[in-house]
C-alpha cells in the first residue's frame, strides 16, 4: 500500500511510503537533501514500521523541532493509525 505524506517544518515536499503487512517496502523523499534521504531509505526497507519510527522520532535538524527522519517517523505513525 503506498501513502503520501506532505511533511511541515522541512526542506522535503513530500514522502512516498510503500508500506505492506506493517513492513517498509520503499520511501522515496521528493525534495531536501538527496543524498541524505536516499541514504535514510535505503535503511528503512524491510524494517517494521514500529522499529522505524522507534529510530527517526525526535530528530532534529539544526534548529529545527523536527527533521526528514522525524517526520517520516510521524508519517508511520499515521500508517499504523490507519491500521
């Protein structure tokens, strides 16, 4: 199952979650630092998505209150509401 995300607070427009069976198939980040967020999910496929957000939550970027990985966390913890 694939969900969109519209993050706040963060250079990256949008993330793309390709979810299955509570599991992460792929993430792809459409704006912010690529190499970065290429990086983050290539080490998020095949994980569950509780470990995941486990993980992300809570980072921050600079002076920011939150990051691409916290809000990817944030945008798995939708998924599971969903769920």
């Amino acid at each position: 199952m694939i969900k969109s995300f519209k993050p706040n607070g963060v250079c990256a427009k949008e993330l793309i979650i390709d979810h299955e069976n509570g599991v992460i198939n792929s993430i792809e980040v459409i704006g912010g630092c690529p190499g970065n967020a290429k990086g983050v999910a290539a080490l998020l496929v095949g994980m569950e998505i509780p470990k995941a957000i486990e993980r992300l939550k809570g980072i921050t970027c600079a002076d920011n209150d939150t990051s691409c990985p916290d809000q990817i966390a944030l945008a798995l913890e939708e998924i599971l509401a969903e769920n």
